[in-house]
C-alpha cells in the first residue's frame, strides 16, 4: 500500500529491482538481493520496517486493507491532503474476514482515496483458492459492500492505467480493482501451475532468467508518474501531555475506564493528532468523552476488532497521529494476530481495554478479559500498564501516548478509590510501594481491583493477627519493576502473594515469579498466587471475587500458609 | 442455532418461558427467570452450555455462523440425515469479518441445510448500526456471497414461516433470511429507541408486562411443528486410538509435523468420525496425509482461521466427531477470541499448530509462532502438548483425541531426532526424564528443537567441564509436570535451565518458574531462561537459534552463570 511519494519510491526501487535482476544472471554481480533471506539481510522473506521504505509488515494475510484504509483515513480527514493509498491483495487471502472488515470500513467513511488491487491468480499454497478465476464474484462482493469494482487483465497495462484513473475519477467510494492474472505469467512450464508457492526456481532459474531479461529489453513500459505535489505538513507529536494534572480527592470513588476518558481529552487538549477509535463500546470504554469533545478526531469502527486494530495501525504510520484504539479487553483477542504482526511492524498504537477480569460482574465470562495480560505480554516491547486509580490511569494514558511503540492500559469497570496524590510521579517499569511500615512480614502484589484487596486484606490481618504487611502496585506489568519487588520481597523476609483478576497464566503471577526466580539470586522466597482458576459465572462483582478467591477475605485466609 | 430436535427443546423452553414470564407479573411466583445473572443461577448474562440446552455459548460476536456451518456440514455430509440448522445474527455483529467467512464457507460448502437470519433492528449498543435499516444492502451482500436473500418484516410470523419454507426448498445454496425489526417492539417508549442495550426496564416494568401479558393471550402463535423423524445415529468416539504403535528407529530425523500426519491416519483408522480440518496449509502442517487416505474426512477451509475454529467447535458438538483443526501456530493467534470463547463453550476440539519458533528459519517473523504458548496455555482446561520427536507426537495426538477439551500440539517444521522407543509410555501432564546419573548438578529443561539443543549441550558439558546435566521433556506444557520437575530440580542441587522457541512470556519458562516458586516449598533454586527476546529475523534455522540464544552453543556458555 502507498501513497503518491509511496509510489514513487516503489518506482524507484523497481528500477533498482530491475538492474538488481538483470546482474542477478551473473551470481557474482548480483548485490542486495542474492541476499534475500540471508540473516545478515534486511531482504526478509516478507518485508518488514526493517527495510526503510516498507511502512508495515506483511505476512500474515488479509490485514494489509485495513492498515491502508488507516492511512487513507488519515490523508483524507487528518492531512486533508490528496495522497492516494494502493493496497495489493492475493486473491487466497481474500477469504480472511478482515478483509471485508476494512471493505465495509472504507466505504463507510467513503475512502474514494484508496485503490484495492485483488491480485485474482486463481492459486493458493496447496490448491486451487475456493473461487479460482471467478472475477466477477469478486466484483459482485466488492460492490456490495459499497465499492466501485473494476475488472481488468492484469498483465495488461494499459487495462490497469485506465482503471487507476477511472479510480482517481470516483468521488464518493473506494475502488477495487479485479486484476485476473496467472501466477508465474510468462515463466516456462510454470505459469498457471500449482506447486510453486514460495519455492525457489532451482534447475529452472537460467530458462526463465533468460525469458524476463528478454522482456526487460521492451520498450513496453513506460514508467513515467505524475509526482504528488501535496506534502504532508510537519505534526509534532512529542509534546503531547496532560493539558492539566490530574484532579481527584483521595479515597473519591472513580473507576479506571471513566478516568480514561478524562485523560484522553486532556492529551487531546494538547495535541490535536490525539484520534479515538473504538469498536461500538464508546459508552462504556469512555472513548465516549473524547468523541464529545472532539467529534472529527473520533472514528467509530464498529464492532469489527481486526479492523480498528488495522485501521489504528495505520493512523499510527509515519508519525501521522497518536491512535488510542478502545474496546473491552477481551476483544482485543479478536485481533491478537493484528497485534502480533503490529509489533514486527513496529506500529504505534495505544490499546485501551475495559471491562478486565471477573470484577465486570453479571454480564458472564464472555466478557471478562482473563487472558488479555498474557496476550499483550506475550507482545515483544508492548508496554502493559494496569492502573490501580484514576491518578495512576491518566498518567499511563499521558505515559503511552508520550511513548513510541504498542501500548496496552487495562481498565476496570467498578468504581476503585483514589489512592495517589496528583502529584504522584510515575514511570514506566516503575512500582509504587503502598504500604510499608519497618515491621513488614508480607508482601502484597495486587493491580486494579486486586490492589485495593490487598490494602483492605492488610488492614484486616494487621487489625486481627498483628502482621504487617507491604503492598506493592507494580503499575506497568510489562516491563516489571524486578528491583523494587525483590528488594521488598527480600525486606519482609521472602513471602509473597500475588493476585490477579486474570486467569493464573501469563499474567502479573507469572511475571513476578520469574522476576524473583531469576533476579532473586537463590534467595528462598515463599510464593503465594490467587488468581481466577476457572471459567467463572455471571453474579455481582463483589461475589464474584469471593467465589473466584481474589478478594481480601481469600488473601486472609491464604497467608495462613505462610505462617 | 439449531438443528430439528433443537428447535424441539427451544420450543419446550419457549413454553416453559412464557410461563415464567406470566409468573414474572407477581415476583414471589416467578421462579427461575428471577435469577437471571445471579450467582446461583445458570441463567448467565450470556448463555453457556452449563444450561442443558445451549450448546455452544455466546457473547463475543460473529462467531456463532461458523459453529452453526459446521453442525450443518455434519448433518449433510457425516450423518447425512435432514437436520437443519439455524442462526440468528444481530445486524451489529455482522461487521465482524467471522461473519463473512462463515458466509462464504456455508456457500462453498453448499449447506442449503443452514439459515441465517439476520435480526436488522437498526440498534446498537453505543449508536445505530453502520448500515441501519437498510436491508437490502443485507440482502446483497449475502447474495454476493452465494447465499439465497429473503427479505421478511421480521415481526411477521407469516412471512417468517414463509421464508422457512422457502429456504427448505432451495437444494444448493444456504438461505440468509434478512429480518426488518424494531429493538424493543412493542415496548411502549422503548421500541426503536437507543441507550436501552443490555439495561434493565426498572420503573416501566409494570407497564411493558402488562403490555406482554396482553400479547401473550392472543392465540396469534401457532406453536404446532413438524417433528424430524431422522436420528442421528450413536457414534462412539471413545475407542479412538492409533492403529499401530509409533514405528521409528532411534536416531531417525523426523519433523513433529510429519509425525502429526502419519499419527492422523491411524486415528483415522480406528474412528471414523475423525475429521481433519486446515486453512490452506496442508502441504505443510501435513493434514494433506489425512486428506490423501480419507478425502471424505476432510474439510479445506481456505485462509480463513476463525472460520476454522468455529466450524471445529461445530463438528465436535453433541460428540459427533473429533476434529483436529491444523494451520502454522502462528495463525492461531488469529482465532484467539474464538478459542476463549470455545472453553466458554465446553469445545471438543484439538488445534495442531505446526512451523513454530525462530527454528522455520528463512519465512521470518511473520510465520514463526512465538507467543502461541502464552495463547493457549491461558484458556482454562486447555492441554498444551510439545511433543519433541515423532514417537511422543503420535502419542500426543492419541491422548489429545481420547481427551474430551481443547488441545493444542505444538508441531516443529525441521526434522529432530527419534530419542523415544515406540512402547514409550506417555500421559497428560507426566513429563520424561531423557538424560539422568546420580552425579547430575544442572538440570535442563526444554520441548522440541530446545530439548535436543539440551541433550546436546548436556554432552558438551560433560565431555568439557566434567559436569553431569539431567535433562526434561515435559511433553506437556500444561499441564506441567511440576512434581518431577521440582524432585528433579532439588536432587541436582536447584539449578534449573529452561530453554525455548518462544518468546520470554507466557510459555515453559514462565510456567516451570512459577511450578518451582509455588510448589518447591522456599527451596532456593537458581534459575536461568533462555528465549527468544526480540522480533527475529529471516536466516537458517540454526543461524537463528544461535541469535536468538536458543542453542546448545549458548546453553553451554550461559551455566557459568549457575558455577
């Protein structure tokens, strides 16, 4: 996918791809691209960011549309600039129901600046794609959701020209270009013939090499362009900030999702490349408060994940905006993939998932995020914040957007209390002790509701039993502030409970244990995890996280194995 | 969704519901709709199988179509009996691109014995729909998609048995029934009304009873129904088991993955309700073997990983089959919300996820899973099989058919060494101790290409340093063998190494760390990890895992840590 100065960079490669081919009959004059795949290459066998002109990575299939439709979202409504977007599609991976996510997407927000090429070469890995050469299908689908389908011969380039400038001519709808093509046009005994997915010529490779040298000698081609005159204005996105602290009393009650909202029209306040997207939970997200506030930097994304996931990638792209992309937290699952492949993209993007863990309440286990920390964990330089109070949730927002790379916020639905000053200093990988005294013999690991468990089960064991005991907010689960936990850990004389409104694996528990595992130095620390060890059912919050032993009366309880 | 003896249980509920709601007019008769979303309740906020009823559970959106195609494909082509089967869409839910795939299986698959209806009432939960009332856009899409449209007022019960019937006749394609409706119908000021998603009807609920009640006198609704006379017949899935033993010499090099086909063929010989299920990568994952020998026990589901995962949790509903669902690991990750929601729904599927690590070599990231591990070791329930030769691969895939649940194998792409004898006794959760002597003071840990970098590295050392390294296979990473794995930890003196083709979080090493914390009672253990701690890049297979410091090379260097 590309805009103008895209295109002309593409041409330019082209022309260096071309000469590269040419030496490439010679072995030894052959350069950069005898190197694909090499581990000392930046030629990947799927392109990634590594390469300076790629912008996203490909590889897993059928999410390039919706990162192109981001970036024509952008050029149409951010920039209001006339950059047109080209996104290329193999006909295989038109079957990924993302694609029709972005197809639905774009001609909701009438993208008449973006051009989807359906690449229709009839052949997957292993077989025949399930509609072969059925062009007119593709064109029928295409129109039906709102597209200006045009069929062409794809190795006909006039055919592609007049169909690029029948595109430009469309005001009102994304175009989708049907190219019909043969998979290996023109090489010997290979065109139009399964069994070639991903494999190199071998024997065949002086026949065909031959054959494209004797094509690149036409003068068919005429690789004249009209350069974009429009140029993307200068957007500085490093001093985006909390336009003022953040305002709350201690011990007020405010749940974590409704101090995400402030937040956001305070950074919005700031730095007007702030944009909410959200996938139809507004009202409950509290993205709802940044819409009201600046309506054209909101974009609904309906319920459809993959897609605002993509489209977010690709308001993220180029230092263009700082995209917040919110839902519940347990449809971010519905665009791991989406998230796995915006980390080799080394996307931009802010994830901010509500209605985390059992403490949702009635609304029953398919919609309590359990597994949404060890999937973001999971992610290589995903910074995961879990914020404990309204404070510490503005400053992770302000944190995240002022941070280049994937961000996830976890937020709670209950209403938790004000625990940090407004002045409060946080830092990623930075935890807050909250309790301490000299006389500490526990220590507590809790976030969100579970944090608030741990004060109140302190509280209740030092009243009743006469142990003190130290609480920790770790704040960022990843990266996991090791020192501060194992010095304290170590100050209380090793025993530590750690719980979670998640499900046991993957999440803060098996963070902390590794951390005094392998940061501990042999120290013999007893171990404690509360976590939600099933799937649990519809009931109060407060029931719930009795049954589901999270709360503090279970943490009372449980340290009795400590004494 | 429903199938003949389904509709006959929902309308038995119906009636049963009708009564309840009659009771509902005085509180202290109302019985058991009264606990809607209590804590004691099986009414959940979304329903889930722990009610006899439902099958499958709901509440993530756009994936009951792919379940439904896959109980009718069962109906059609495995017990070729006349069952029908029905699903009912929210509008809002058809932009997820779930819906979309489960449209296009249905008419490849040409299950006329499947209608979707879709319920167009316009609302969504924050705001209107993307497409509003417009159910003609409804209705092309879905002819688009080879389905047969009908547009009905959906409040018609004339036209809505019109349009069943109408769908009974269409003999090839699947029948969309698109259904004009008012959320709220008859409600009074509440009917076409937003801001009533998922709330409670407090002071007006007097009147919208009365107003039920009233209805619910009129003698409108014929409830009379044309009982199947088809049964399905009983299929016993429990005497699945491979036909002959594993038959490998030691030493041999085979890929996991290959031994994944082989094994399917032999369950496929001793059941043959056995169904193998793969999105385009057959002639990788090695389900092509399957296919080869049982054509007709084969479902090709193209690029499109929920769908397979939903029509899995289809096929395997009510033990009807045991479908094994294969792809690349990494492409899981694209059906994550759906495998939540499988547990949700008590699922009896069994995933194979083949080319994981950094060990695929020159595909680069993209392909490679690394954080499948963390996926599905934080499904409750979910067994994770990590099988490292072709003996415990035929035996994981054994165990994962005998085992009602979800299961997930984790197959390796390059060839590893046969290291297990065929009469090798294998269990879920029983880890094996491949290398041992009484002088042991290391202990390594690791699971496919890893634990042959262990025994290697275990040989080096020896013959180097004169140390002795007793080395594990889990077999499963979860559950995890803690109790060998902590015995043996403490009888070499705590040193414990794990090693793995993953990334740091969420897979073995989090999990032995956490198994040693809890359960090893404050021993002081020293523990090391080593994976994969960036986004890798293309290269040969060993190249990387000496990059990446997987490798028995790095493994040797690392124990000076330990010394």
């Amino acid at each position: 996918m590309s805009s103008a100065d895209e295109i002309k960079r593409l041409q330019d490669l082209a022309n260096k791809l071309r000469v590269l081919s040419v030496q490439a009959t010679d072995a030894s004059k052959s350069g950069e691209l005898s190197n694909l795949r090499k581990i000392t290459s930046d030629l990947e066998g799927h392109p990634t960011p590594r390469l300076n002109f790629v912008d996203v990575a490909t590889g897993s299939l059928g999410q390039g549309l919706s990162v192109a439709a981001g970036m024509a979202y952008v050029a149409k409504y951010i920039d209001q600039l006339d950059f047109r977007t080209y996104c290329v599609l193999g006909d295989g991976e038109v079957a990924e129901g993302s694609v029709w996510e972005a197809m639905n997407f774009a001609s909701l927000k009438q993208l008449n600046n973006l051009v989807a090429i359906f690449d229709v070469n009839r052949l997957g890995q292993s077989q025949e794609t399930c509609l072969g050469h059925q062009v007119e299908v593709y064109a029928d689908r295409a129109k039906s959701f709102g597209w200006n389908p045009i069929i062409v011969d794809g190795h006909n380039i006039s055919e592609l020209l007049a169909a690029f400038a029948k595109a430009a001519e469309c005001k009102d709808k994304p175009t989708a270009i049907i190219a019909k093509t043969f998979k290996g046009k023109g090489f010997p005994n290979i065109e139009d013939k399964l069994n070639w997915h991903g494999k190199a010529l071998g024997a065949k490779s002086n026949e065909v090499l031959a054959h494209l040298n004797a094509q690149l000698s036409s003068e068919d081609v005429n690789s004249s362009y009209n350069e974009s005159k429009a140029e993307a204005p200068a957007v500085n996105l490093k001093e985006v900030k909390l336009s003022s602290p953040p305002d709350y009393k201690l011990g007020e009650k405010i749940a974590t999702r409704f101090a995400y909202g402030t937040a956001l029209v305070k950074l919005g306040q700031t730095c007007n490349r702030v944009i909410s997207l959200d996938a139809e939970t507004k009202n409950s997200t509290y993205a709802e408060t940044y819409m009201k506030q600046f309506p054209d930097r909101f974009v609904e994304c309906y319920i459809a994940e993959q897609n605002l996931v993509g489209v977010g990638i690709g308001l993220g792209c180029r230092g263009r905006t700082i995209p917040f992309l919110s839902t519940f937290a347990a449809f971010f699952m519905r665009a791991a993939d989406h998230l796995r492949m915006a980390e080799i993209s080394q996307a931009n993007i802010k994830c901010v998932g509500s209605h985390c863990g059992v403490s949702i309440g009635e609304d029953g286990p398919s919609q309590m995020a359990l597994e949404d920390l060890a999937l973001f964990r999971s992610i290589p330089n995903c910074t995961v914040f879990y914020p404990s109070d309204a404070v510490s949730t503005e400053r992770a927002c302000e944190l995240a957007a002022q941070h280049h790379g994937i961000d996830f916020i976890r937020t709670s639905r209950p209403a938790t209390s004000v625990i940090y000053t407004s002045d409060t200093k946080f830092e990623i990988g930075k935890a807050q002790v909250v309790r301490q005294s000299k006389k500490d013999k526990l220590l507590f690991i809790g976030a969100g509701v579970t944090l608030h468990e741990c004060l109140t089960a302190a509280d209740i064991i030092e009243k009743k039993h006469q142990i003190f005991t130290r609480v920790i907010d770790p704040f960022t689960i990843k990266p996991l502030d090791s020192q501060t936990i194992i010095e304290n850990a170590i100050a209380v004389g090793g025993r530590v409970l750690v719980v979670e409104d998640h499900y046991p694996e993957g999440g803060l528990g098996d963070a902390v244990a590794k951390a005094l595992l392998a940061n501990g130095n042999g120290y013999p620390f007893r171990f404690l995890h509360l976590a939600v060890n099933e799937v649990p059912r519809s009931g109060q919050p407060a029931e719930l996280m009795s049954k589901y032993r999270i709360d503090a009366e279970t943490i009372e309880k449980e340290i009795e194995k400590f004494m």
